[in-house]
C-alpha cells in the first residue's frame, strides 16, 4: 500500500522532515541512500517529487538521484500494488513449471518489465527463492494467502476472484 501524500507541499514535508536528521552531515554523498530509504518507508515508493526534493536538499543533480534510485532494487520509483503476488522460483516450484505460472500471470495482469505492477495498480508481482511450501509445488503467495499445486485453470480462477472482490 502506498501512504502517498495527494499533494506536493506534502511529499515536500516528507522529505524535509526525514532530511532533519542528516542535516549536519557534511558527505551528502553517503546521506543520499539512508535518505532515500526513509522516505521510501514513509511513502511506499520514490514519487518523482520526492525525488527532486531530495535533489535540491542534497545538492545533488536529479539525474544522479535517479541514477541511484534506479540501480537499487531496493528502491521503487512506482507504487506499489493493493495486493502482492509472490511466485515461487525455488527448484521444487522450477520442476514444477513455477515459471509457465509466473509468466502465465504477467500476460493475465499485463505485467512486462521493467514494471512489476498491473495497470489497475491492483498487484504487484515478485519472484522468491522458496516460501517454505515444496511439496505443494508449484507455489504463489497473495499477500500473506497460499496457493499450492497451482496449473493455468486455478492461477485464472484464483486471480479472477482477487479481481471480483476488487470490482
Ligand atoms: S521451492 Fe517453492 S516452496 Fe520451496
């Protein structure tokens, strides 16, 4: 979910209160990431302004702010959807076509990198190594939900009903 404030005077606010902290740091150099994370924590993700914010504060160009934030995996430039799917990528999932599903899913939520979040802003998608479930393989996580002996049908059925109690 994302705490995103619906005004900039509010990203702003944001960013200068978690700024307070490395106001005396002298290397921006090395406050530019911790920085970054904080507002991430407060916001959910790195909305364009929080970025130029943060850009103006460090004296630092926009260009090498997104620079790091894009280079990162930690970092989210876009929010984050309502609901996160997590496919398994372990080897029990793999033998058992764990990445027919995860790609199953992409084409059925539009989902194609570099995003990882449906249009409707619905879910977001991730892959992890094992979610401790094998002998259910192949396996997927919907938010804290799991999903076991998955196949084309039941990924469908499953992801329908997701968007059902949405609509
Ligand atoms: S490899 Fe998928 S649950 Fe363990």
């Amino acid at each position: 979910m994302t705490n995103m404030p619906d005004d900039i005077d509010g990203v702003r606010l944001i960013v200068d209160r978690a700024f307070e902290q490395y106001r005396d740091h002298d290397n921006k150099q090395s406050t530019l990431i911790p920085l970054l994370q904080e507002v991430q924590s407060k916001i959910g993700y790195l909305p364009e302004q929080a970025l130029e914010r943060v850009s103006q504060l460090l004296n630092l160009s926009t260009s090498h702010i997104y620079g790091v934030a894009t280079f990162y995996h930690q970092f989210r430039l876009r929010p984050k959807g309502r609901h996160m799917i997590t496919v398994c990528r372990g080897t029990a999932c793999h033998v058992k076509g764990s990445l027919e599903v995860n790609e199953l899913i992409m084409s059925e939520l539009g989902i194609a990198p570099p995003t990882d979040t449906s249009k409707n802003g619905l879910f977001t998608l991730q892959q992890v190594r094992c979610v401790g479930a094998c002998s259910l393989a192949p396996v997927m996580k919907i938010d804290e939900e799991f999903y076991g002996n998955l196949d084309p049908a039941k990924v469908r059925r499953i992801l329908s009903r997701y968007n059902e109690e949405e609509s």
